[in-house]
C-alpha cells in the first residue's frame, strides 16, 4: 500500500484543502518537510491572501514579518487596516469587547511558528505551526474574519452576552497606551507600514475597517481582558484618524 509521501504534490495539496479547522491544517503540514514544502504555495494564498492590522505595535510587527518572507509576501493582494485602537480608559462594562477564551474555537495553549523562521529556499524545510507564533497566533480568530466586516462578539446584541464588568489587567492595559501614543508621536506606526507596503509586491487593494478582529489583537486581548476598542467617534476625533490612515498609505506606497 503507498503511503503518504507516494502521492504527487497536487493531491497533497487536495487533502490538505478538506480539512478544517485551522488547527487540523497546521498539524498536516507538520507531518513531514515533503508535505510542508508542497502545500506552502496554498498555504500562503489561503492565510495571507488577506490581511487585517491595526496601526498597534504588535500588529504592524507581524505583518512586517509576512513582508520579509521569501514566499508569503507574495500572497498578499488585499490589505485590511483597522481603526481599532486602545481607549485611555478601559470600558469594562461594552460586552462586544469582552475577551471571553472559552468562545474561541481555537485552543489557546496551540503552539504555532513565525514565518521568519521558515527558510526563504522553496525546497528548504518550512514549519508553520510548530512552535510560538508571531505570524499565525491569531489566524484561528481572523480566519473567517473578512477584513472589512466584523463577526463573532461584535455582532451579537448585549442580551447574548452578559453584560457585566470584565476582569482587566491594568497595569498590562496601560503598556498599550503609552506604546500607541509613542507609536504615533514618534511615527513608528508610518514607519512599519511603509516598510512593510514596499515589500508587498502583490498588494494593490487597501480597506478601511472597524473589525478588532485584526493580527496581533488576540494577543492584547490576552494581556489586557479587553479587544481593542472600534468606536473611532471617541478617539480624537474621525478627522485625525483618517488624516492619519492616508498619510500612512501615501508613504507606505510611494
């Protein structure tokens, strides 16, 4: 009987597009490098074909990552940015921003593996999904999250969920705001976005949306309790964030 590593790279492939959730996927490409290696092309079109950040730290940080891969910088046509931010004072009370583990679908204690880690040769070995993740940590929440539409918490009524204060680590939250305000005194959030746009070569549609459900927020909303905040109204003003947002995408596409 032939075994796994007999079949041709096209039905590798096939397989690997019949299983779900996102966790079933990481663990076959794990299987060995000859199945890592012929499924990467679908991979990368599959999770990266569309990407959705936020202007936070951790956010810009992974998708600069995506932007120096050797092959998945490839597979980004479309571009999501979030006007998602982190409030000065924590709402404890909005259900919608509640971060609630046992909702998820994924597993949160799921190891996963940065793609800069993966080597940049084709033929080399590539093992997404093996070990800490700063690329696909939040791939099992924005999966099924277009990037300019919001799902899951957001949509739900406040009936649907119990609207009762959330549980925050302050001292966690108040490293987010003072890492936003410096992020964009200092002009580090341009900074990542243009260096990551300029690396994106397949990249030619840009949204703006007010989805949490971004790279990087799972992470926070971990840290914090909370997700990151969408109602742009409270936030200095619509004027200054949209100001900010095209000046952004001006540099980033020179």
């Amino acid at each position: 009987m032939a075994n796994l590593l007999d079949l041709p790279p096209e039905l590798l492939t096939l397989v690997a597009k019949l299983l779900d959730p996102v966790e079933d996927i990481l663990s076959f490409r794990q299987v060995c490098r000859s199945v890592n290696n012929c499924t990467i092309f679908w991979f990368g079109s599959l999770f990266f074909k569309e990407c959705s950040i936020s202007l936070q730290r951790r956010s810009l940080e992974v998708l600069v990552e995506i932007s120096r891969h050797a092959l998945f910088r490839h597979s980004v046509t479309t571009l999501g940015i979030s006007l998602a931010y982190v409030p000065d004072s924590p709402n404890l009370f909005d259900c919608r921003l509640q971060y609630r583990p046992e909702d998820e679908e994924s597993d949160p204690e799921d190891e996963e593996s940065d793609p800069e880690d993966e080597q940049s040769d084709p033929e080399a070995e590539v093992s997404l999904g093996g070990n800490d993740s700063d690329v696909e940590q939040e791939i099992s929440v924005a999966e099924n999250t277009a990037v300019d539409g919001d799902e899951s918490n957001m949509g739900q009524e406040p009936s649907a969920l119990e609207e009762t204060e959330v549980k925050v680590d302050r001292e966690a939250y108040q490293r987010y705001v003072k890492d936003q305000a410096h992020m964009r005194e200092s002009g580090m959030d341009t900074a990542y976005l243009a260096q990551a746009l300029a690396a994106l070569p397949a990249c030619r549609t840009i949204i703006l949306h007010n989805s949490h459900y971004v790279l990087g927020a799972e992470s926070q909303a971990q840290e914090t309790g909370l997700w990151p905040d969408t109602d742009v109204w409270m936030f200095e003003g619509p004027a200054f964030r949209w100001k900010h947002f095209t000046s952004d995408i001006a540099l980033g596409r020179r």
